[in-house]
C-alpha cells in the first residue's frame, strides 16, 4: 500500500492523517469509506464507495466481505438516475455489487470521485471485539471506452486513509473498523408501589415487592440493567431490599415503619434513589 501524497496531513507508515473527511484527489481508483469514530454493539452505520475511471464510469463489479463482528444489511443504496445496481449478499459478512450506468455516459474526462452505491451494515449486538476488519475487492471497473480500471480500494477510517499509490493494480485492500461497549449513561428504577405494608411480622412469610431497572445506554436507548448494579436500603429494621436489587422485601424481623424510607441504586458512577412509605402494624 502506498503512501497518498496529495492530501495534507502527517503520515504515519502507510496511513495518510486528513484534517477532515475529504476524498483523497481522484486518480483511477476506489475508495471505500469506513466510519471514523469507534461504534457500539447493535449500533448501524453507513460503507460509502467511491470510484474514478478517468472517464465516465459504465460497469463495475464489487465484492466486500466483513468479519463476524459486523453484519451487513440486505438493503444497498445507490443513485437510481445514475445506476441500476444488484447487491447479492452471501449471509451476512459478503455482500456482491454489480452495477451499470442508467443511462450511456457522454465520454466526458471526470476529474472527481464517482459516488458508486452505500452499504448499510451493522456491529454485531453481543461482539465483544475492540477491532473489526472490512475488505473489499475490485473484481471489474470500467469506463465508457471499456477500458478496465482494476487497482487496490482505498479506506478512510478515523479520519486517515490507506491507499495504493503504486499503480501495482492489487484489486484488494483492507481496513479497519473499531468498536467501544456502550456506556450506561442513565439508571431508570421502578417499583409498582410507593407504599407497602409489612404483613411478614403477621404471617411470619417473607413478603416481596418487584424492582425494575433500566439503563439509558450511549445509544440513547433504555435496556434493562442486570448486572453491575447494588442496592441499599438506609433503614433496615423498616425495609430491605436484595443487593442486586431484584426485589424489596420484609422478612418479619423489622421492628417498626417509616413515612421516608430509601432505597439506593448504584452503578458504576451512577446513583438512583426509590422512596417508600412503610406502614407497620401496630400491636405486634
């Protein structure tokens, strides 16, 4: 892989550091453009292709293939004034675009990058991978006098780009994809009922209430929260509650009520707070 010269920005062995999202200058090649931020587990982004031909492209054969940490989505989109264009997806980590021009191009010398079509793919929901890996192959990529381009893709990923510069006409080039786990931004505690009678001093039988909890995650989504996760309450002669905070409960050892008891949710950094009313009976 060649070194791209003709962007601006440091280099660092064989990865050009851009300022900006910009397309390397167009030279008779493909770029395939990968996310340049770390995404989370279940999160959907975009593989944007680019190509140039010189002139007006008019065919053009694709083949891309992730690892299992990446899912590639049926749906492919694409211009439809500019293409007719066919993915045919081989489970869910390779993905065969064929394309053609709508309409027969005019011959013209094109000077930038061509926008091809977009994959549309996502990180695996249970991937506890930090990197992925996105290949693509450039198995045909003609212009309007059919004359073939065939020259290794190139990648923009965290805002560097891998290219080949050398003219070596390797149709395969690779990239990287990284990944981070979600961040529980938020914890969202809920109990059916504020106020709770101790009938365990009577029965003698633990007597149990439900506890709820929820995370608001990095994606801006609430997922129930399981694990990491502690719980306390700050009187237990009224209420108690489990350590996992799976359930409030009374176990008829309590000795009294209170019109202010607390329960405290903690994970992580985070901290929540439920508050009860206990009633007791009295004569016991």
């Amino acid at each position: 892989v060649g070194l791209d010269n003709t962007t601006d920005g440091g280099s660092v062995g064989d990865i050009v550091v851009h300022a900006d999202e910009a397309l390397p200058e167009a030279d008779s090649n493909v770029v395939v453009i990968l996310p340049y931020r770390s995404l989370y587990p279940g999160e959907a982004f975009d593989v944007k292709i680019y190509a140039n031909a010189h002139y007006e492209i008019d065919t053009f054969e694709i083949v891309c293939v992730s690892d299992n940490s990446v899912e590639i989505q049926r749906n492919l989109e694409f211009s439809l004034v500019d293409w007719t264009a066919a993915a045919f997806l081989e489970g869910t980590t390779k993905t065969t675009v064929i394309g053609h021009a709508r309409d027969k191009p005019d011959g013209l010398l094109v000077t930038d990058f061509q926008h091809l079509f977009t994959i549309k793919a996502k990180v695996g929901t249970a991937t506890s991978a930090t990197i992925g890996t996105f290949e693509c192959t450039v198995n045909k990529l003609s212009n309007i006098y059919d004359r073939y381009v065939v020259v290794g893709a190139a990648y923009h990923l965290y805002r560097d780009v891998v290219r080949d510069g050398s003219g070596s006409g390797d149709p395969t080039a690779s990239g990287m994809i990284y990944f981070t786990q979600e961040n529980i931004r938020g914890l969202l505690p809920y109990a059916d009922h504020s106020e709770l009678i101790n009938t365990a001093v009577l029965t003698g039988t633990r007597a149990e209430f439900k506890v709820t909890l929820s995370s608001l995650n990095s994606l801006g989504r609430f997922v129930p929260q399981t694990t990491s996760v502690s719980c306390s309450s700050n009187n237990l002669d009224v209420l108690k509650v489990e350590k996992d905070c799976s359930f409030l409960f009374f176990d008829g050892t309590e000795t009294n009520g209170d019109s202010d008891v607390v329960v405290t949710i903690r994970s992580g950094s985070l901290t929540e707070t439920l508050d009860f009313k206990v009633k007791y009976p009295t004569g016991v």
